[in-house]
C-alpha cells in the first residue's frame, strides 16, 4: 500500500529533525573538544608561569648552608632587607673558620678584653646586650686594625643565686631539700642546671655577634685567712652574704612585713625601752633597742664617760633578768652619745657591728644566741630556747612586762637590711670565716690611676676617677687575733673546680678596708660562703688524737691548705710531725666577688708562666657598668698588681646603665625586664606574659608587671635584628650614666638597615655581571659628585678612628651613620641617578667613574660600618663584585679597617655641595611650603646671588641642582648689581650671600610673603642684639679669647648681611603688592 502524500510529508519532517539533531550534537562536541584544547593551552600557560614565578624566587632565596660552612647567598639580593634571614649561617662560619682565636705568638701587637661575667643563674637582659655591643665593637674594630685581639668569654658561678634558685626548683619540681639529696647529688643537680641555662647565655651572646675567644671560656674560681668575724648572715639561706647581696631599706616609722618563714607579719620600726636592775640595790639603768631579743646576748652596759647622770655607776653591774649574767656598765666615748634616748647603750658583741668593736675594745663576752636558721639557741635561755628570734622579740617584751622592767616602745627611723636572695632580714653573726686582707693593695689600686702624669690605669669617662680617689679615705687597721694559714688560690677551669698553687704568705695579714661605697662600713672582706655550689675553699682542718676538743675549727693553729687533700696530708703530715691526725676540707665555698676578682689572670692561665700570660698581660681595657666600680674592679686592681705585678687593665670604661624608656630601673616586678632576643627576633603582647607567668613573682607583682608590659607594648615586639639592637645600644652610650632605652629606636635602626640594603641593591644594579672594580683610579678627572662623596668618606673615616680610639662609640656610630644616610644615600646616589637612566654615551664617563665610586663607597663604608653591624655588613660586603686581579681576605672580619687617604681630601668640592645643598633644601622647602598642591609641576627657579663667586658655583652646577631639587624646569643664576631679583616669586633666603626663588603661573600673595619675611627678620634682629649686647659688655675684649672674639664678628657680619638681604626683599615685595 502506497504512503499518502500526508505520510511523506510527515516523514519527510522526521527525517530532517533527526538530522538536525545530529547537527546539534556534532557542533556540541566540536565545541567541547575546542573548550578542551583551549582549558588544556591555559593550564600550560598557568603553569608556566607558576614555574617562572617559582624559579624568581629561587633567584631570591637562600640556598642551604650546612652548618660552620660559609654562608651560600642568594643569585640575586631580595628585594627588602629581612634580619633572621640576614644573620643566619655567618656566626657559625666565623667561629668555625677560628676568626675570633687570638695567637699568643703572634707578633701583632695585642688587644685584650675581658667579658663582665653574667650570672648563670638566668638569661641575658638588655644591660648585658649593651656590654656586648660596646666590647665586640672595639674588638672588631681592633681586629681589623691589625691587632691581636682576645675577647675573653666568661660565667659567673653565682653561688647563692644559683643555689637558691636549684632549692626552689627541687621544692617545686620534687618537694624535696638539698638536705634530702645531700652534697653531691644536690652539685650534681646544680651542674645541671648550669650546662642547661648557661648555654642558654653563650647561645644569646652567639646571637648578639659577640665575637669571643671561645676556645678560652671559664668559669670562675679563686686567695685567704680565717677569722672570728661578725658577718651579714641570712637565715633561710643559712649562709654568710656579702655587702652587696644586702639591700637597704628606711623605715620611717612602725611599719609590719612579711618575713620568709613568718605566717604573721613582723613589726619594724619601733625603739623600745627596757631596765637592767643595779646591783647592790642602786636603782636601775634603762636601755632602748629595735632588736629587744638581743638583751639574751647582752653582757655590758655602756654609758659616756662625760655623762654626770652615770658618774656613780661607773665600775658598777647590772643583773641580766632572765639568767643572773652580771653585766659590767662601761665608759665608752666612741659607741656612746648621750644625747640620744637615756644615754645608756646596751651591748650584744655577738650580734651588733658597733658592739662587736666594743666588745673587743673592752674584751667583754661574745654570746651567740641565735642557731643557723634564726632560732634561739641554748645561750639564750630554756625560756626562749627553738623560738624563731621574731616569735622571741614578743616573748621577750611579755617576759619584761611581767617582771616589771618593760618601760614602752616609740616609733623609731631605722635602717633594715634585706638579703637580695631570699628577702629576710640580715642578721649580724659571729661566724668563723675566710677573710681577706686589702689595706695595702688598695693604696697600691689607688695610687695606680693617680699617680704622676701617666697613671698606669685610666678612666673613661674621667670622672669616676674622682670616685676611685675615695679609696684613700676609708682605709683603716684592725687587730685581731687570727689564725694564719698558707693559702691556696684556685684557677677554675671550665667545668672543673680545681686548685692551682699556694699562695705567697703576704695576703695571710688581718687588715680591714671596706670602701665607704659598700654601706659606709669598714670592714674585713668576708669570702667563705655556707653553700655547697660554689669553689671550695682549699683548707683543711686537722684533728689531732690528742686534742681536748675535737669540735670542727676549734683550734685556729689547726689549719692546712692545699690544692688537693693529698698536698694538705702532706702539709699536715710536716706541721704536726710524729702526731696522729685526720683532716677534713672546710664545707664552705668562696664568694662570688672574690673568684671573679681573680679572672683577668686566672683566664690567662696564672700562677704558671703561660705563654698566654706573657702576652696578654696586662689586658688592654675592661668595659662595664659602673655601678660595679667597686665590687669588682677595685678587687681585680688591688688582686691583680700584687699577684701579677702590674694592673690588670690599663684603662676601665664605664658604660650607663640601661633604664626603660621611663627612666625606670629594670625590674621583673616592673615587667619591663626584656630579653635580647625578644628585640631582635621579636615577640607577641601573649608572648611577654607568658614569660612573666614562668618566673617566680607572686600575684600581685604578676599584675603588676603584665600591665606595665601591655603599657609599653601593647603590640608586642617588633623584630629588629641583631644589628638595629646593637647600633641602638651603642648609640645611646652618649646619655650620662643612664640610658633610657625606648624599644621604638631600635625600630628605626631595624628600618635604617632595610634603606641601607636598597642602596647596596641599587648600587649592585649597575655593576654589569662580570663587572670587576679596579686597583687604581684616577681621582683628578672624576665627575664633581664622585670626588665630593670620596672626600666626604675620608672625613667620616678621618672623625670616626680617633673617636673609637677614644672610646666616644655614639660619636663614631652617628658619624658613619650621617655619611650613608644623608651623604651616600640621600644625595651621592640621587646626584648619580641621570648617568643609568640610559645609554646615552654623553655620559659613558661619568657611568663609568660612578661604579667605580659606587665600588669603593661600598667596600669603604660597609667596613667603616661593620664593627657595629657585623651581620648586614657580611652579607652585603660578600655580594660586592671582586677586584681586579686581586684576591681579597675571605671575610670581612678579617679585612682592614679603613683608614683615611689625604689624596681623596677636597675642601674645595665639599664647600661647592654645601653651597648646592643648601641651594636645593631651600628649594625643596619652598615648594612644600607654597606650592604643595603643585608638587609634582616642573617649575622654574632662580638663585639670587650677592657675589659672584657665589653665582660662579651655582652656575657650574646646574646639573647638580636640577637632580638633587628634582621637579624644576630650570634654575637660572641673577648677580646682585647686575640682575634684579624675579617677580611674581616664592622666596627663602639661603644664607647672607644667597637667597633662591620658585616662580608659579599666577601671582604670588605677597602679603604672606611678607608676614613670612618680617618673622624672620624678627628672629634675626633679636640674634643681632644678643651678639652685640654680648660683645658690648664689660670686660669682653679682655676676658673673652681672640678666637671667640673673631667667630662672633663674623656671625654678627653675617646676620647684618642676611637683614639686608630681606629688607630688600621686602621693599620689592610692598612695591608689587602696590602695583
């Protein structure tokens, strides 16, 4: 059957969609397969440029250097300057390549300086960094000037701090005591601790570029006589302290405190009054005291020998209260003022300075009533006996009340002194210790640094010299009957507490100095510390089968010293021939102050003739603070002249001390204690706190500080970088004796390196890569600007030597920190600019002269710079192209120092770009002030001269002015008498000869130019009466000198010439306002 026409029809149709569809689906897949072809050639390219992106930065990336090997820099200098990328890699290298070991046969002269020992007990601060900064400073700068130089390193054992603070961490750690542990294991835990946080110190001085002789680092160690002595004893530490562990506080009146030990608080502050009877029933005598629980160690009385009221008591007693002890009432001009209180003093030899001395004048009884731990001991009485000596002052007073000898208390100012360590109150102790005779030695210290015209020992600066003179005033003798015994000094080496050999008997005398410095008293320098960390002292005790009493120390002749037990037995074995014996070694260790005061020689190896001895002795220069002038200084002068023969230091700098930013002393409860590398590395607001939460203050203090902390930074710490800190400390080293350290200066510092790094990177763009700076260059035809900045160098170099050679390093830091700022970078390398921005060959010359200018700008000025920056200053002297045909020193540490070249000297080019200098900050002033909605328009500017001289200058460098005042469209030169000055301008004057103008579109309002011109000749005609008032005065032709008289002429002539220059100027500018 034949399809109709409307079936064909209808076929026909499907057909056609289907084919339609089909069309459809071919363009869909033709498209996708184009998208696919497309996504695929964009993938490559994205990829590509990842790939590009990833090899730039590699470009500008550090490769990795292993460790002690020299540092592998980057194809291509970043492009910003980054501290901790900076400083990495060098240190490790100079100290592997042994650039900081001295050479003691070396036949260049020697430099030595020895390193303030820190304490091993914690971290370094930001005083230690500023002594750091300043030594390593002068010893690179010796280095490179051609000496031997030696920077010793140094820790300090720090006994009692560092034995309190291992107690707490037992106690916290373990709760337990070193009594628990005993001797050895407890020293065992302290070495410990030492390894741990002493190398926390040397890896802070590594990071602060402390260039040290490590190969000669010690701790230190110790000379000596025992003696029955009254000592500053603290009774939770149960040791002897020095004077300056002691911290005095006033109190004015009663006040309570809270004692270590106490559960309630203990009152201070209060005189109370009390009556010993009279024998034989004549009455009473009263007494007033702030320690009423010494009365159980009373055994006088003593009264003025002058005082009618007593005259019948003389030779008479008293009956003690409590024990029956018949105490003797003395006559004594010396302790006694009998105006104050009654006019009676009780006496406590045993426990009172001033009574002490008493006792031994009079040869009365010397009680101890107190134990070891601040308990009343069996002198003191079975009624008293175990109290803590607070809980017995109360009992006492009851005790008076009840018999009726209690006569009331009254506020009274005292005096109270705190131990530094533990925060008890001191106690005067009679003690058998090791003490130390200074009297001669001191005289000796003294007449070393004031002794003719060249004193064998300088100060720097001059006047602690008047500080040291005042040793010769509290010298003074005191006899004793002591026990005298051949002594030991120590030489300590590192790790080891070993003695070395005996000492000569001449420092075996009994003689009291104490400088008045040290709390006002003299007395005997106590050295034997009650502690088990610490140097041991070398002296042994020798029991004899036959002695009465075998109690430890009891007879004073019974001592032996050696370096080891086997040279004491022997030493015993001599002394005491034919008897039988046991020794034991005293269980006291050496005071701090004295195991330093030994360093500059022990370091050096004495007592034996080292060849390191003989070449480094006397040391060069010791830096410090001065507020250890005496503690530790005078002890190594007077120590070291009489066991070295000659001082140990030819001159002592005293650096300030750091203070915050306040003025404030640094103090953890402050919270404004900061860690170097807290500045240098930087660290977070949480980061500060969370240090403050890890020390030992309470929570009160803790509040106290973590608000002073978000106070001074309340951002945290930005990084700075070794260098910045250290340029920054050394800078300050100019304030007086303190320095007031605000953490934003170091900042600047911080972002000064990252402009020096920019000028080194765009000096390096115009080296060509093959690029080598030549031996030689001809001065004489250089551009203007490269001769100017070559003459300006040699004057920085010329300023900056002599003034490290005189130790005025902020001087010499600001003058080669002025020549890159505001010399090199802000006009050498602008006046340079127009010689790159092409290769236009009228200027193939001068390219050429500038990179060899560049060159040496570069080599001269990171040198001159690198004492004070090591770090940036290795890394960009590494980048410098070579020289040719010469091979230059490995590093920079190593290289010369710059030294001045009189050739490169010209007095006449710098006087030309002063004049432009100026010339051009007038300009640019003008601009600022006048057209500042203008300024990026190129405007024209006229230079308005009085002499010609003047105008032949500016002429010929109109070039320079063009560059350096930047968006001027010209500059034409008038002549006075020739030209008449340009209307419708901006003025400023530039000096008395010379005065600039910026002329604009319109027409400048001269009324504010006026307003502008009469202020100025205000300030000028009030300068003008001053110098004439001045040199009108009576007497000044013949008082003032000729010079002075000179220079003021001279000013007073140029502000007549400046005066005259704007009152023309003024008239000009009324006339046109009138036009």
């Amino acid at each position: 059957m034949e399809a109709t026409p409307e079936q064909l029809e209808r076929k026909k149709k499907k057909e056609e969609k289907a084919r339609e569809k089909e069309l459809k689906k071919l363009k869909a897949a033709q498209k996708e397969a184009k998208f696919k072809v497309q996504l695929q050639s964009k993938k490559k390219s994205r990829r590509e440029e990842e790939e590009k992106v990833v090899e730039e930065e590699e470009d500008y990336r550090d490769p990795l250097t292993p460790s002690g090997q020299k540092k592998r820099l980057s194809a291509i200098m970043p492009k910003n300057y980054n501290p901790s990328n900076v400083e990495k890699c060098w240190y490790e290298w100079w100290e592997a390549s042994g650039f900081f070991v001295a050479d003691a046969n070396s036949s260049k002269p020697p430099f030595v300086i020895l390193l303030p020992p820190p304490n091993v007990t914690g971290n370094l601060h930001l005083g230690h960094a500023l002594t750091a900064a300043i030594q390593d400073t002068m010893i690179r700068w010796k280095r490179m000037s051609g000496f031997n130089a030696l920077w010793v390193p140094g820790l300090d054992h720090a006994g009692i701090a560092t034995q309190v603070v291992v107690e707490k961490k037992l106690m916290r750690d373990r709760r337990s005591t070193r009594h628990d542990l005993g001797r050895e294991k407890f020293v065992s835990e302290v070495w410990k601790w030492k390894h741990e946080h002493g190398g926390n110190i040397l890896k802070q001085l590594r990071r602060l570029g402390a260039s040290l002789d490590w190969s000669r680092e010690v701790v230190y160690n110790d000379i000596f006589h025992r003696d029955l002595r009254l000592v500053h004893w603290d009774c939770t530490l149960r040791t002897a302290i020095s004077d300056d562990e002691v911290d005095k506080i006033d109190i004015k009146e009663r006040k309570f405190l809270d004692i270590p030990g106490y559960d309630k608080q203990v009152e201070f502050g209060v005189l109370t009054s009390f009556a010993y009877p009279i024998e034989g029933g004549l009455g009473e005598i009263v007494v007033s005291t702030t320690r009423v629980e010494t009365m159980l160690g009373d055994t006088a009385i003593a009264v003025h020998p002058g005082d009618e009221r007593y005259s019948h008591l003389h030779g008479k007693f008293a009956n003690h209260p409590f024990n029956g002890r018949k105490l003797p009432i003395i006559c004594d001009a010396i302790l006694v003022d009998p105006s104050f209180g009654t006019g009676a003093v009780k006496i406590t030899p045993a426990h009172d300075q001033d009574d002490f001395k008493a006792g031994k004048r009079h040869s009365l009884e010397f009680i101890v009533i107190f134990t070891d731990d601040g308990k009343i001991n069996d002198n003191g009485g079975a009624e008293f006996s175990g109290m803590p000596r607070f809980e017995a002052r109360e009992a006492v007073k009851e005790a008076l009340k009840r018999k009726g000898l209690y006569r009331g208390a009254e506020n009274n100012e005292m005096h109270l002194g705190l131990c530094s360590r533990s925060n008890d109150v001191v106690e005067p102790m009679l003690k058998p210790q090791w003490f130390v005779n200074c009297d001669s030695l001191a005289k000796q210290a003294l007449q070393a640094a004031t002794d003719g015209e060249n004193p064998k020992l300088e100060f720097i600066p001059k006047q602690f010299l008047a500080e040291w003179k005042s040793l010769s005033h509290v010298f003074a003798f005191v006899s004793h009957q002591t026990s005298t015994v051949r002594c030991a000094s120590l030489t300590m080496l590192s790790y080891d507490f070993s003695c070395a050999c005996p000492l000569p008997e001449y420092i075996c005398f009994c003689m009291a100095v104490k400088l008045h410095r040290w709390l006002g008293n003299i007395q005997d320098w106590c050295i034997s510390r009650q502690l088990w960390w610490g140097h041991r002292i070398p002296a042994w005790y020798v029991t004899l089968e036959d002695d009465a009493e075998k109690d430890f120390g009891v007879y004073n002749d019974h001592w032996v010293a050696g370096r080891n037990e086997e040279e004491a037995l022997a030493e015993a074995s001599q002394k005491f021939s034919g008897k039988k014996f046991d020794i034991s070694q005293d269980p006291d260790v050496l005071d701090t102050w004295f195991s330093s005061g030994l360093f500059p020689l022990s370091v050096l190896g004495w007592p034996d003739d080292t060849d390191d001895l003989r070449t480094f002795y006397p040391t060069s220069v010791l830096e410090t603070g001065h507020d250890i002038l005496f503690f530790w200084v005078a002890r190594m002068v007077m120590l070291g002249i009489q066991l070295g023969g000659d001082v140990p230091f030819r001159k002592v700098f005293l650096h300030p001390m750091v203070r915050d930013a306040h003025g404030r002393k640094m103090s953890k409860s402050l919270g404004n204690v900061i860690d170097p590398l807290e500045v240098i590395d930087g660290i977070s607001l949480e980061g500060l706190h969370k240090r403050l939460e890890e020390g030992n203050l309470d929570q009160k203090e803790l509040v106290v500080a973590k608000a002073g902390q978000k106070q001074d930074f309340p951002n945290g710490i930005a990084e700075c970088g070794t260098d910045a800190l250290r340029f920054a400390l050394v800078s300050y080293t100019a304030q007086s004796d303190k320095i007031n350290l605000d953490i934003q200066r170091v900042v600047g510092y911080r972002q000064w390196c990252n402009k020096l790094w920019n000028a080194v990177r765009f000096a390096m763009s115009k080296f060509d890569i093959d690029y080598t700076a030549p031996i030689n260059f001809n001065l004489e035809t250089m551009p203007f600007s490269c001769k100017w900045i070559l003459s300006v160098l040699n004057k920085a170099i010329s300023k900056a030597v002599p003034a490290l050679d005189s130790y005025e390093l902020s001087y010499a830091a600001s003058t080669v920190y002025s020549w890159w700022q505001y010399q090199f970078c802000d006009v050498f390398i602008e006046a340079i600019k127009p010689y790159f921005a092409g290769d236009d060959p009228a200027f193939a010359f001068e390219r050429s002269s500038a990179q060899e200018t560049l060159w040496i700008c570069l080599d001269s000025g990171l040198r001159l710079l690198h004492p004070f920056m090591p770090f940036v200053t290795e890394e960009l002297w590494q980048r410098l192209p070579p020289v040719r045909g010469h091979t230059r020193k490995e590093s920079i540490v190593t290289s010369e120092y710059p030294s001045a070249a009189d050739a490169w000297t010209n007095e006449e080019v710098e006087y030309e770009m002063d004049l432009i200098e100026s010339t051009v900050k007038c300009l640019r002033s003008l601009r600022a002030e006048v057209f500042e909605d203008r300024k990026n328009e190129r405007l024209p500017a006229f230079a308005f001269c009085k002499m010609r001289a003047v105008a032949d200058i500016l002429t010929s460098h109109n070039f320079e002015i063009l560059t350096l005042a930047k968006n001027l469209s010209s500059i034409q030169v008038l002549l006075s008498g020739e030209d008449a000055p340009p209307a419708g301008c901006a003025f400023e004057n530039v000096n008395e000869n010379l005065a600039v103008y910026l002329k604009a579109g319109e027409k400048v309002n001269a009324e504010v130019e006026l307003v502008k011109i009469r202020n100025k000749m205000d300030e000028i005609q009030k300068l003008q009466e001053k110098l004439e008032k001045k040199i009108n005065a009576a007497g000044y032709k013949e008082k003032v000198p000729l010079e002075i008289q000179d220079k003021d002429t001279e000013k007073l002539s140029k502000l007549v010439q400046e005066m005259e220059l704007f009152e023309k100027e003024s008239e000009r500018l009324e006339a046109e306002k009138s036009l």
